[in-house]
C-alpha cells in the first residue's frame, strides 16, 4: 500500500520559475488528491477481503492432505470435510461426479445416529439408560440369561460377542425383531457391565426399543426426530431411496483392483450399520456433539451430551482409529493431548470415518467407496485430524503400493505352486502304479490320498478356525464373511485347499484300478 501512493510527490522537483513553480505544485496538488483517493479505494477494496484466518489455513492444510492420501491408496471415489465452529470450512471429493453431497453407505456410523435418537429419548422419559433391557422387551434373553442394561448395549458392554453380531449381515431378509431373538441362543462372554465386546446386536437392540417404546418402526422414528430436525436432507433410512438419489456404489479390493459390490437393502441392521448419508450431512451431526444444538434449537440436552462423551470403558489399543475408550455409542481418547471423540463404519466395500476435537470445536469427515481388510482408508483420517489436532503433517503413506505388490506375488507364487502340483498328478499316478504292484495299493494310494485329503482339511480349518477365534464365532467364520473382508487371501486359500483335496480325491479314485493293476500284473506262484 505505501508504494502505491507513494509515488510523483515524494520525487524531489528541479529549480523552476515561480509561475512554473506554482503551476508544479497544483499538479503536485493534484496527484496527491488522485493518489489519496485512490489509494484509500484500494484500501477499502482490500479490506472487503480478510486474509485467511489460522484456522481456515489448518482446516485447508487437512483437506489438501486427506486428498493426497486417498489418492495414494488409490481410494477413487470418496468425499471429505472439515468443521469448525458448526460450519463446514473446507471439503473436496475425488472421484469423477463425486461431491461431498454424495450418500454413501457409512456401517457403524449409523450406531453414534442410533445412540442421539436414544438420547433424545431419554431426556423426554421414554427411555432410563439403567432399565433392564426386558423392561422394554420382555421377551429378551440371552442362552445364560445375563441382566443386561440399556446402558450396556450404547456402551458395548453388555457382554455379547463380537461374532453374534457378524452371522447375519450375509442375510439381509432377516427383520430386526429376528435379530434381536436370535440373541436369545447366545452365551454372553463377560458379566453385562465389565468389558468391552464390540457387537451390532447391541445397537439393533435398542433399536427394536425405540420401536416398542413409540410404536413406530425405526426408519420413520429417525427420520422425524433425528434426520429432519439436523436437516440431513440427503440421509437415508432406504436403500432404494438412497440409490434414486445419487448413492455410489462401493467396491472391495481384489488383488489390487475394486472388485464392484452392491450393498444390499437390509432395514433389519439399519440401527448398526445401514444408514446412507453424506459429508456435507454428516457435518449437521457433528455440529449437534459441539454443544446439543442445531442452528440454534436445543437437540440433546447439555447432561445427555456429556454422557455420550463421557468413556465408559477401555476398547484395547488399536481397535479404532485414534481413540481408546467407548462412550455411548462414540469412542474416546486424545491426540497428542487433545481429547478426541470419534467412530468409524465398515462395510465390505465402505468405510466411514467423523472425528472431533471438542477443545478446538473442530471435526472431519472422510467417506470411501472402497474397503478391504488389507486396505487401509483410514490413514487419510488420521493424519488429516493430526493436522487438525495442530501436528506437523504426516508423509503421504503408499503402504497400498508395497501391499498389494507382496499379495500379488504371493497371489503368482501360490498359482504356479497349485499348477504344478496338479500337472504332477498323472506323474504321480504312475508311480503310485508302480508302487502299488511292489507295495500293494494300501501304502502306494490310500495312505497319500489321505494325507492329501488331510492337508486341505487341516488348511482350512486353520485358516478359518483361526479366523473365527479371533472374531469369538463358535466355529469356523463363514466363508462368505471372509469373502467380504479379504477376498483376495480367502481367493487363494480356497483355491490351495481345493487342489489339495481334488488331488487326494483323484490318488483314491484311482486307487480300485490301481489295485485290480497290481493284482494283474503280479507273479502267479510256481507250484
């Protein structure tokens, strides 16, 4: 500014005659009133637009680093925003006709929605966070009839299994109330109160209360109290709906590649998992957990906030990103000491994930259209709300590259291994003819046909035994289950297993003509 008015009139004049002197300084006159005026618009237009705030500049760095990582995870359709101060001040989208107005399906972010209609029952009386659960439902009960509370189930303690949660998201004909009965054959794990089970059926089971407690199916309890008070205009509680409006569909990983898969219509789990929303109305929801208040109208109440917020018990480290501790229906924890209050969703070809910083009234809000168990969507969360939180800006990772590179030369190694062992069978059919007129059929055909056999058997009992001890399935976990987490892995030891055993099936096969062989062509005694 001051080299623009500074100009003519700070330049020294030559010597001159008075009338040219004169006539000098009424143009000196001049351009001081020109350059004065000018200059003042100048400042005036200048100062209709403010340099960006600290804050504005952070939430930028944050969106400018989740793009780039997605794009590094080779994430293509996704959308993102950052909020502050209940507004969205920066937001973006990859993807071709991506915005962040797109639905998605967003899994268990549909259980922090489930837990403010709760909420906003229990501040009208409806609901007591300390009633037994079959105060509401009187049927309820678990196989050892544990005295779980509505307190439990918003904060996954009720003692439920994780695997009682996951055995019919492959069955989406199955109506809520089926659900929730099904409980009733399952052992709960620990004392109802003491530990943290992640499990869906809790939060299917409350929503089966707010059903009984209002008479109305759950869809259209959440629309009318949750969705449209917050104004989540493009949220929906309808599959079909949400397709008709724009809903993306997602994709699994495949070694390397999205693998389409549709997301069918289950109304049965839309309290845990299938609610389809936006970022942009995702945004409407973090603005409520800031104070209990949408555009000024209270919500939830200031102590039923608090109580959301509140941890409730500890989860174990690195079963949710960033946070350590459960809440009702929200996971805490801090972020180089800020506190933290977040909740990720997982669906076989989704992943969500909202974040807030309470302290500096800040949030994100990643969604993709893409998940895999060896795929990792979260890191662009993650460091943008590091960002947020005030860190130095974490490397992009290309962690997908190196990944998929190992799978996919284990995926080769494996191939050419299978190949060869079954271009090898006729080889071994004829030895194990030779073997059988020398040794007799027992040792040259049943005994490695069944150890064929038993090599299969016992590689896939490890590998989906041991899958189902992990996720606390009383057995093997479904095929279908492992199919939607790793297909990719699941692909290749389904296919080890089945050369195995269709190699031990041809050896015994053969075995009877092998026998006959032997017998034809050994020695008849000399008498």
């Amino acid at each position: 500014m001051t080299r623009l008015a500074a100009s003519p009139e700070q330049r020294e004049a030559p010597p001159a005659a008075p009338r040219r002197a004169r006539s000098v300084w009424w143009v000196v006159l001049a351009v001081l009133l020109v350059s004065g005026t000018t200059t003042g618009l100048l400042t005036a237009t200048v100062q209709q637009v403010e340099p960006p705030t600290a804050a504005e500049n952070v939430d930028k760095r944050a969106v400018s680093f989740v793009e780039r990582q997605l794009q590094a995870a080779n994430a293509p359709d996704a959308a993102f925003a950052v909020v502050r101060d209940g507004e969205v001040t920066a937001s973006g989208a990859t993807g071709s006709g991506i915005t962040p107005d797109s639905p998605m399906l967003v899994g268990s972010l549909s259980k922090p929605v489930t837990s403010l209609a709760v909420m906003r029952l229990v501040d009208a009386g409806t609901i007591d966070l300390d009633a037994p659960v079959r105060e509401y439902l009187p049927w309820f009960t678990t196989a050892d009839s544990a005295d779980i509370r509505v307190r439990h189930l918003l904060e996954q303690t009720s003692g439920l299994p994780t695997s009682a949660g996951l055995g019919d998201l492959n069955t989406p004909e199955v109506s809520l109330e089926e659900r929730v009965r099904a409980v009733s054959e399952v052992a709960t794990v620990s004392e109802p109160g003491t530990r943290f089970h992640y499990c869906n059926k809790n939060f299917a089971t409350l929503g089966l209360i707010v059903e009984e407690v209002t008479g109305r199916d759950y869809a259209d309890h959440l629309q009318d109290e949750v969705l449209d008070p917050l104004e989540m205009a493009d949220t929906y509680t309808d599959m079909d709906r949400a397709r008709d409006n724009g809903m993306v569909e997602g994709a699994a990983v495949l070694f390397g590649a999205g693998l389409p898969r549709t997301a069918p219509a289950f109304p049965g789990a839309l309290p845990d998992g299938f609610l389809v929303t936006t970022a942009n109305d995702l945004a409407h929801l973090v603005q409520v957990q800031s104070d209990g208040t949408y555009e000024g109208k209270t919500v939830v109440s200031a102590a039923s906030l608090k109580a959301m917020h509140e941890p409730a018990v500890g989860t174990g480290d690195g079963v949710f990103p960033i946070t350590d501790r459960y809440a009702l229906g929200w996971g805490t924890g801090t972020l180089d000491g800020n506190p933290v209050v977040a909740h990720d969703g997982d669906h076989f070809a989704y992943h969500a994930d909202v974040g807030m910083l309470p302290e500096q009234k800040a949030g994100l809000i990643v969604l993709t259209a893409r998940n895999g168990q060896l795929y990792d969507p979260a890191e662009a969360y993650e460091g943008g709300m590091a960002v947020l939180a005030g860190l130095p800006e974490p490397p992009v990772e290309y962690a997908f590259l190196s990944t998929y590179l190992t799978i996919n030369t284990i995926g080769a190694i494996t191939v050419v291994i299978l190949a060869a062992t079954l271009a090898r069978i006729p080889l071994r059919l004829r030895r194990a003819r030779e073997r059988s007129a020398r040794d007799g059929a027992w040792r040259a055909v049943l005994l490695p046909g069944l150890a064929w056999l038993a090599g299969g058997v016992a590689l896939y009992a490890g590998v989906f035994f041991g899958l189902g001890m992990t996720m606390d399935f009383i057995g093997p976990m479904p095929v279908a289950t492992a199919f939607d987490s790793a297909p990719d892995i699941t692909v290749l030891v389904l296919a080890a297993v089945g050369t195995l055993v269709l190699r031990g099936l041809i050896i015994l096969a053969a075995g009877p003509f092998m026998l006959s062989r032997s017998r034809a062509t050994r020695p008849t005694p000399t008498p």
